[in-house]
C-alpha cells in the first residue's frame, strides 16, 4: 500500500493532465509541454494555494480560455515525451563531443515535489542555483485532511518501530490542537481589527487568516506536509540527488528516487551518473562518510544550553570600510588592487565615508543595491531563533548558510497572542509532550528521525555568512513591515550589529530602508496592494 494519498482524477481529466505531467498517481512528478510563463505562473499560484499541482492545473489554468491551455489539450496528438526524447538524441552528440559538465547547466526541469515533510523540504532547498516555491504557512491553514488524515509526514523509521501508535495520537493531537488555536485567533483578530469600509472582504479576510496562522503555526511539527516547486537545471538536479542518497533519512532517499525517476523523463542525459557506481553512488558515499566521522568527533560535546532567540555576529573585518572604498574604484580605474587599497588607507575618514556614499548612491527603494564592491568582506553571524522563522531565513541560499538538526533543547517562543487569549498552559502543554517525545524517539532511532516531532515554536541555531551586498537585501527585505515578527527581530539585531558591534556606521547608515515601524496586521497593506493590482489587471 502507497503511503502516498493518491488523488482521484475523472477519465475526462486523466487525458488532460496526461499530455502535462509525468504520472498522475505519485507526489513527484515533472511538468512537459507547457510554455516557461504557463510554468511559472503555475508554480507561483502553488505556493499560495492548498490544492495539488495537477488539481490546480485543471481547476484554473485548463478552464481559462487566456491561457491557451484547452487548445493544447486538444489538438496535440503525440505522445507528450516524444519531443524530449527527440532532443535527448541531440544533447547526447553535444555532451560526448564536448565532454563539459557545464552543457548540464543548459537545460532544466520543472518538478512538484507533493506531500514532503518540511525535514524534507529544506533538503530539497539546499542548493544554490535552482528556484524552490514552497507552500506558505501564512495563507493556508494545516487542518484540512489529506486522505482522512491531518497534513504530517509518518517517516518509516517510526512506523516500523514500537513507536507508531504514539506518532499517531502525539500528532492527531497537536493538529487538533493546531485548528481549535487557529479558529480562536481568527476570531480574536476580527474583533481586534474590524473591516473598514475602505477595504474589500477578499483583503480583510486575507490579512486575518495571516494573521491568525502567522500566530499559531509554532504548534505545527517540523513533520507537517508541504508541496515544493523546483525549477532547476540538469546540474543542479544531479548535485542535489547526489546529496539525498546519502542522507541518513529514508524519506529523503524515497524522494530522491522517485525525482531521478521523473527528470529521467525530461532530461535523462544530464541524469547518467548519479546512480553509477563509480560516479554519484561513490560520490554519495564520501558525503556519507565524512558525515559520520565528523558526527563522531563532535560526540564528546557538552550539550547546548537553553539561551533563548540570539543574533551573535562572531566575525567581522575591522578593516571592511577601507576595503570597500578601495572596491569601488577598482572598476572605474586602471590601477591594481593592492595600489587602489593603499590609496583608500591615505584617505581622511571624511573622504572615504564621501567616496562610499557614491557607491551607494541614491536608493529610491530597497532595490537599488550597492554594486559588488560591496562584496569585498564578511559577516558572520550565529543565530537561534523559532524553526518558523528560520524557514524563512534560509530561502537566503547563495550565502554561506548551515544549520544544526531540529531539537527541543534550545527553547520555544510564545506568541504574545497566546498569552493574551489565556492559551499558555494549553501551547506550554504542547511543547512539554513533543519535547518527551523527541527525547525518547532521539534516544531509540537518534537525532535525525526524531527531528519530525520538533514544533516550529522551539529554536533551532544555523549560521548565515554573507558580504554587505546581501546584508542589504536580507535585513531591508526581512524588516519589512509585511514580515513575520520572528525574523524581523532578528534583521533588526542584525543591523544594530553591523553598527554597534563591528563599528561599521557608514555601511549600517546606508542601509536606509531598514523598517522598524510597528504594526498590528503584518499583512494589511500587503493585500491592498494586491487587491489595487488585481483592479488594475481587470480594468
């Protein structure tokens, strides 16, 4: 028996979707003749909606008449692969005549990933150079059941062990918990904030319900069921597949099969070698065993002790002004690095802050960021804040980013909200059972299976490298007023870092889109911007 929910198509609907998507009966399956802008505007609609992919295809994108959709459905009449395979044949003579792995940076695949624990989901997040959409916590609500079952992943490990029937009831339990909180939010916010007239149901609505999950979602498990959208090329895939063959989890090794299954589809050639013994399979293997040895020195450490949310910036360059102002005219000059550094250092504080202020120049919006002379030092930080808000934080991929396992030793936040409603002992409880529970799951299947009970309210610790470039797009864009307040909290003590700790006033100064204002309903103007957008579009 699948342990996946298998949706119920019509035979109308099955030739549909049929000529489109891979399979029709798997959580993973790949998107084919469909053009790049139906693709992602497909994906983009994904990450805001509870449906399928495939049921969303059919709901809203088969019937509009705009998209073009129903005519392919149908007048074409081959069979939908026949195409890929054709220029297969043609990537086949490239890739041999020229023997690059850079022709594997040429071609990309569009995958759904479907019913994947958010364990799972920052596995298939790791990678740098792909585009992920995943389903938001903030606009839809995780008590719907899928297949009469609530949303959460039950990986293999505990099902095969004498743990199962605990799972179960431990996560029955805290999504009905999870539901009953989110009802009583809803209701709270709608009787706080009542509906002008000036804004339409659609936005009120909206904002509330953000609102009321945005509050709420700390109870959901690091187990909860999520859909994925990738778009990657056949490079990134490969990297990534690579990666989930050595993971220690078997749900992550399942997805990764089932993915190599599906892009073999699409693009099989870029595809050859993950599986070859002396290719992928060798290369799985180092990434396992370098895993291991290090999981055995690191053995003998204490444990952590329970410190609360925390922005630490452990390291910095005393010198990243000077070297910034030198940066900035290494592009516009003719002269060497080391010239343009000791022309920078004979400068008077003044004429180096006027020189850095040109770089910077004149941001009408957060947009407008500094060039990359701004990428000439680092900063590293050591954070712990809520799992909630570090899924967020981790869509920063192209910096240096790592994370420790998910664990409920750290602590666990509470919603103001909750405190206020009378729901602490209720959110307290919750906490307590899933931290029982991780205990005794960690001490009989260990520390990786015992992550999927971890709640999204209890801190987990990562660190986040990054240049001042992308200290101005992460900051300005995190503190933002639409933002959750976890992860404004820590853009903000970012910042005051970068100027109090490291002394970097100039660059810290720049960043002048740093929003510190206070707001009830982070999504307000968010949907009455939309709602403008989608008067616009209708007009």
């Amino acid at each position: 028996m699948s342990p996946y929910h298998q949706e119920e198509f019509t035979p109308e609907e099955k030739a549909v979707l049929s000529r489109f998507f891979t399979n029709l009966d798997l959580p993973v399956f790949g998107l084919v003749n469909l053009p790049e802008v139906v693709k992602g505007a497909l994906f983009a609609r994904y990450s805001r909606s509870a449906k399928s992919l495939r049921r969303l295809f059919l709901d809203e994108f088969v019937t509009d008449p705009e998209s073009g959709i129903d005519v392919m459905a149908r007048d074409l009449d081959e069979d939908p692969l026949v195409a890929t395979r054709k220029a297969e044949q043609l990537y086949q003579r490239v890739f041999f005549d020229y023997g690059d792995d850079s022709v594997a940076q040429l071609g990309g695949a569009h995958l759904a990933c479907e019913q994947a624990s958010n364990l799972l989901t920052k596995v298939l997040e790791w990678g740098r150079l792909a585009a992920y959409l995943e389903q938001s916590t903030r606009y839809i609500r995780y008590d719907a059941l899928l297949g009469g079952r609530y949303r959460y992943q039950v990986p293999a490990e505990v099902a095969e062990s004498g743990h199962a029937g605990r799972y179960l009831s431990h996560m029955d339990r805290v999504f009905g918990t999870y539901s009953s909180m989110v009802a009583r939010m809803v209701s709270h916010f709608e009787d706080l904030h009542p509906r002008r007239e000036s804004d339409s149901s659609v936005v009120w609505n909206a904002t509330i319900r953000a609102k009321a999950c945005d509050t709420v979602r700390g109870l959901l498990p690091v187990s909860t069921l999520s859909n994925v959208g990738i778009y990657g090329t056949g490079q990134a895939y490969e990297m990534s597949l690579v990666r989930m063959q050595a993971s220690p989890l078997r749900e992550v090794r399942d997805y990764g099969e089932m993915m190599l299954g599906e892009l073999r589809k699409i693009i099989p050639s870029f595809l050859t070698r993950v599986d070859l013994e002396d290719r992928g399979v060798r290369w799985s293997r180092y990434l396992e065993d370098v895993r291991r040895d290090l999981e055995e020195k690191a053995a003998a450490l204490p444990a952590p002790s329970d410190e609360g949310p925390s922005v630490t910036l452990v390291d910095w360059d005393p010198d990243a002004e000077l070297k910034i102002a030198a940066a900035a005219l290494y592009a516009v000059s003719e002269l060497p690095d080391a010239d343009l550094l000791g022309f920078a250092r004979s400068m008077s504080a003044a004429e180096r802050a006027e020189l850095i202020s040109s770089l910077v120049g004149d941001r009408a919006n957060r947009r407008h960021k500094p060039g990359r002379p701004m990428e000439r030092t680092t900063y590293r930080f050591d954070v712990t804040c809520d799992v909630g808000a570090f899924r967020d934080l981790q869509r920063h991929r192209l910096m240096t980013l790592e994370w420790q396992r998910y664990t409920t030793r750290l602590g666990y936040d509470v919603p103001p909200e909750i405190d206020e409603l009378g729901l602490a002992d209720d959110w307290d409880r919750m906490m307590d059972d899933a931290s029982s529970f991780y205990e005794a799951l960690r001490q009989d299947l260990g520390p990786d299976v015992a992550q999927y009970v971890v709640p999204f309210a209890y801190n987990v610790r990562f660190v986040m490298e990054m240049n001042p470039r992308q200290a101005f797009h992460l900051i300005e864009l995190r503190s933002q007023a639409a933002g959750h307040p976890a992860y404004r909290k820590v853009a903000h003590e970012m910042h005051h870092a970068i100027r109090d700790v490291a002394g970097h006033t100039l660059l810290a100064d720049a960043m002048i889109h740093v929003d510190y204002s206070d707001v009830d309903l982070e999504r307000l103007e968010g949907e009455r911007k939309a709602e403008r957008r989608r008067q616009t579009a209708r007009a």
